[in-house]
C-alpha cells in the first residue's frame, strides 16, 4: 500500500480562484451554499497530494456531521505521477450548513485519513 495524504483540501471554487488558486496551508476548507438550505452548494473542488506509492485506488466520499453519507463515493485509479490530483464537483446538494462536514479517502478500501470542512450559507 504505501500511499501517503500529503495534503487535502476542500475549497470553494470561486474563493480559491480569488486567492489565486495555489494551495498553501492558510486557505480554508469550506464551501458556500447558493441560498438558504436545504441548497446546492456553489461550485468546490477536492485537492489533494499523494506520495509514497506505486500505484492504488483511491476512494473518497463526503460525510456530514452525524456520520451520513452525502456523496456518494468517488473512485480512481492512481498510478505514480499522477500525486495532485482534483475533482470539481457542481452538483451537491447539502441539507443544512454545519462545520462538521468531512471528506472521507480510501487508499485500496481502507480508510486512511478524513478532512474536516465547513458548509456556510451566503450570508455567513
């Protein structure tokens, strides 16, 4: 197996694209919904780094704070040079804005980390 998180990130498109779209320890993770809930979320995107592998599968999905699946999971196959890897989503829907959303990798069908990320309404 091997395969190491070097970073993960879960961010707002639009504020990413502001920020000048580099990835740096400082940028938070949360996305914005486009109105009041329940509501689609404006666009984000997963960023996240491997190193330390040949190749595996990856796995991730998205949990809200009670443990529930949100998302359906997400599967790819990495193979070495391909370490930075993103997924835009334009299409979830969120029953309600919470700090305690997560994303939730698998390396092979193991659970090997979680990053914790904030859904905010417009106004926050």
């Amino acid at each position: 197996m091997g395969a190491t998180l070097r970073y993960a990130k879960v961010i707002d498109r639009e504020e990413h694209q502001r920020r000048g779209g580099g990835v740096r320890p400082s940028l938070p993770n949360h996305v914005q919904l486009t109105g009041a809930p329940p509501a689609d979320a404006a666009p984000f995107t997963v960023l996240r780094a491997w190193d330390d592998f040949d190749a595996f599968t990856e796995t991730w999905r998205i949990v809200d704070p009670h443990g529930r699946t949100v998302r359906d999971p997400s599967s790819r196959e990495v193979v070495a040079g391909q370490a930075d890897l993103e997924d835009e989503v334009d299409d979830q829907l969120f029953e309600y804005a919470d700090d305690g959303y997560q994303v939730v990798f698998e390396v092979d069908g193991r659970e090997v980390a979680r990053v914790d990320f904030a859904v905010t309404d417009r106004a926050d």
